[in-house]
C-alpha cells in the first residue's frame, strides 16, 4: 500500500491548522511594548491554569482526530504508522501557527508514553496511549522523593506484592503537574534487601486512586508548578507493572533518555528568549557600548546558536531510529548554562530595577526569570550530574567512586 506523500501530507497538514489554530504574526521586539513576561517557569493563577489545559485539550484532540497527534505512532494503539519524517514535516508547518500551549503534554508524551511504549503489556497499551496522544489522559513522573534525587536508586516508596496488586505506600515531591494528571509513573522499591538499583520495580497508578494525595508546592517565584505526592497503600494491578519484577533501574534509564531529549532537544517548557531581549535593554539602559557587556551578550547568542545546533544534531540521530544516549546531557547542560548567563547579564544590566519594583516595563519583571533558572539547572538531572554523565560516558573518563552502596 502506498502511502500519502509528504507535499500531500503538509497540505491537509495546513489544511488542518488553517481551521484549528491562528496564524502566527511576526512579532518584532520592542523596548516597552507587549508582555514583559519573562517567566521561566510559567506562573499562573490556578484560574489561568485551568483555562489553559482546556483549550490544550481540545486542540490535542482536533490534532488527533484529523490524524497528527502520533503520525508516526504504531497503528494498533492509535498512530499513523507514517515514517518519523512526516513527524518532522507536521513540526516544520506548525511553526507558522500559533497554537495553544501545550506544556501539560511534555512530560506525558515527552517521557511516560514512550516509557510505556517500550515496557507495558499490550492491553495497558492499548488503554493508555492512545488517549494519552489524543490529550484525554495527562501523566506524571513520580520519581524523585525527599532523600532521593540525584541518587534516584536510594528511593524508599515501598510497593509489597498483594496477590495479583500491589500495595504501595511512600512519598514523592517535585512532581511537575501533578495536580493535572490522570496517571504517574512511579518507581517503587519491591526488594529492600537487594542492592539499591536492583529491586526497584516501575508501575503504571491511577492518579485518582484511593490514597493518592497531591499537595502543590510553593516556589521562591511566587507560582506552584510542583507537588508532593503522598501514596498511603495504594493498590496498582500487576498488569499495570512496567517491565520485570526488580527491573526497574533499566525502565527509569529509558524515561530519563527520554527527559533529557525533551529538555536538551528543545527548551523543555522553558522560555527561550531572543537575543534582542537583551540588545534592546542594553540599549535602552546605555550599556551597549561597554566592552563587557557587549562581550556577554555576543557569548549569549553564540552558546544559544551552538546549544541548537547540538540539540539538532542529537535529535537527528533519535529521529534516524537511534535512542537518545549520553549526549543529551551535552544539550541540557548548554541551555541551563546560557539561562544562568542571561540572568547574570540581566542582573548586571538591570542592577537595583531588578529586586525593587517601580512598576517600570522590562525590568523587575524579569526576576522571576533569574528565580527560575536554579529550578532548570536541577530538572532532569543537575548540571553536576550531566557534567559526570558527559565526563564517564561521552568522553570516557574514569568513573567516579559511588558514594553509597
Ligand atoms: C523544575 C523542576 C521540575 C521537576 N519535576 C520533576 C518531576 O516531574 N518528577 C520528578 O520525579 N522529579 C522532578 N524534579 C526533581 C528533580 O529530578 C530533582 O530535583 C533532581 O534530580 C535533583 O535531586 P535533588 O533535588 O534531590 O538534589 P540532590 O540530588 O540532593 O542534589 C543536591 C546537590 O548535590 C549535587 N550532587 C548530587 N549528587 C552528585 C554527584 N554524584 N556528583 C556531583 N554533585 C552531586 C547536585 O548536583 C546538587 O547540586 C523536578 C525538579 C525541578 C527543579
């Protein structure tokens, strides 16, 4: 059987949007016109939050049903079974669109699907991805806990074999987009008196079990984006049990691939600014003829170009049908290293304007983008952490000592 062509398919691709979404209008930047709103980590009020996921939804559903939620999904569960060229040919003609925000589907589509793609059994397949894909079902990544981040294998919910369930019992925190999700993919200890990576087991929950509890989190940027999730005996079907018994370790690795793609690959849900963000407030502020200012702001431009350049060429390999691999970290750590220069250029632009807020457009605003970028230096994994991964397995150097056992 032949399949549509790619003219073809950019056609009824733009067909599509012509009727689903606005065209984009170049926006040109200007001191002191439009939104100042340089947030990193998208602070809403719940209200807004809420509107937000709606029209997220109903878009990712049109999207869906004309055929471009998976297009290169396998056709069983709800794909279009087209090569992942055509993926990149849709993502080409959106940029043309302005569609709505579709953050609350990173770590579902970015991380949990695929996860699930590669691990669950094909009757959870069949129940979760495709209204997963079709924006039906938000997921959530119950990873880290109070005493387990970086060293994720020390994590302590406890999941204890009941039958044909499991009871699961623990604490996770910094759980982005809790409070929006249907299901979460968490990792739970099932062997405590196995070494540390070797009994853990990864599960599929119902996010509105029985003795689930989502509690937000309140960050030092006024918003709460993330949560504290409380499991008191929660009881996960077996079927619902992502890979084997005490094999956790290697499902996580695949989410955690994937987590780096989706913040390496593009900006992860974080802003990317335009260089003349910064030109035009150097400019306005009478600092664009100094040396060292201008010296920042051309290092700015250069790592922003490079650090797209090397997300390019790492998604070029996964878009050929390779995995992502250690060299996503490379992506990570040079996006949250421009942001912590951005913001230390902004700091010393701005000066006083930047913590006392006189109302003045472009200004204190931008404090909630300096308050952000800690959180995008610690999410997925920190810069210390993509430093030992780049360090061990990209450049071959001897392996740090583990800490713990
Ligand atoms: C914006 C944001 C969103 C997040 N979303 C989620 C989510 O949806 N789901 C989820 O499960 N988690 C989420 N997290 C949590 C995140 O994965 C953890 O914060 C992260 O893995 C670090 O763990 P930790 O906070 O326990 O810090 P720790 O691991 O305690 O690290 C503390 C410090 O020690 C350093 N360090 C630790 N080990 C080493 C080492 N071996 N070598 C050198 N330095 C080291 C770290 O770099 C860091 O500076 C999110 C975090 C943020 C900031």
């Amino acid at each position: 059987m032949s399949i549509i062509t790619e003219d073809d398919f950019r056609t009824e691709a733009r067909a599509f949007l012509d009727e689903h979404a606005e065209r984009r209008v170049e926006e040109k930047f200007s001191w002191g016109e439009g939104s100042d709103n340089v947030g990193l980590l998208e602070e809403k009020t719940p209200e807004e939050e809420a509107a937000e996921v709606v029209a997220a939804k109903q878009f990712k559903a049109a999207e869906f049903d004309a055929g471009f939620g998976w297009i290169s999904g396998p056709e069983e569960y709800g794909g279009r079974a087209l090569p992942t060229a055509y993926e990149r040919a849709y993502r080409s003609v959106t940029t043309d669109y302005a569609l709505p925000n579709q953050s609350v589907f990173v770590i579902g589509l970015g991380m949990v699907a695929p996860t699930i793609l590669a691990h669950a059994i094909p009757e959870v397949k069949e129940r979760y991805l495709r209204s997963l894909y079709r924006g039906d079902l938000v997921a959530c990544q119950l990873f880290s806990e109070p005493v387990a981040g970086s060293d994720l294998a020390g994590i302590q919910t406890r999941a204890v074999r009941d039958g044909e369930e499991w009871i699961v019992t623990g604490q996770k925190v910094w759980t982005s987009g809790a409070q929006h999700s249907d299901i979460g993919e968490i990792i739970t200890r099932t062997s405590p008196d196995k070494p540390k990576h070797k009994g853990l087991t990864m599960f599929v929950v119902d996010m509105h079990a029985s003795g689930v509890e989502v509690r937000p989190l309140r960050q030092m940027t006024g918003g709460a984006s993330f949560n504290e999730v409380f499991f008191e005996e929660v009881r996960i079907p077996d079927s619902h049990r992502l890979g084997d018994v005490d094999e956790g370790w290697g499902v996580a690795l695949t989410t955690l691939m994937n987590e780096r793609a989706a913040i390496g690959g593009g900006s992860g849900g974080m802003s990317d600014f335009s260089i003349a963000r910064f030109t035009e407030m150097a400019r306005h502020f009478g600092v664009a003829d100094d040396p060292v200012i201008r010296q920042r702001l051309a290092q700015i431009y250069i790592n922003g170009y490079v650090s797209r350049a090397t997300s390019m060429r790492s998604m070029a390999k996964i878009k050929a049908g390779g995995l992502p691999g250690p060299e996503m970290s490379i992506g990570k750590l040079s996006l949250t290293k421009n942001m912590q220069l951005q913001a230390q250029t902004v700091g010393e632009i701005l000066g006083p304007r930047l913590v006392a807020d006189t109302g003045e457009w472009g200004t204190y605003a931008w404090a909630e983008m300096v308050l952000g970028v800690p959180g995008g230096r610690v999410a997925g994994g920190t810069d210390e952490i993509m430093r030992n991964i780049i360090g061990e397995r990209v450049l071959g150097l001897p392996k740090e000592p583990p800490a713990s056992r």
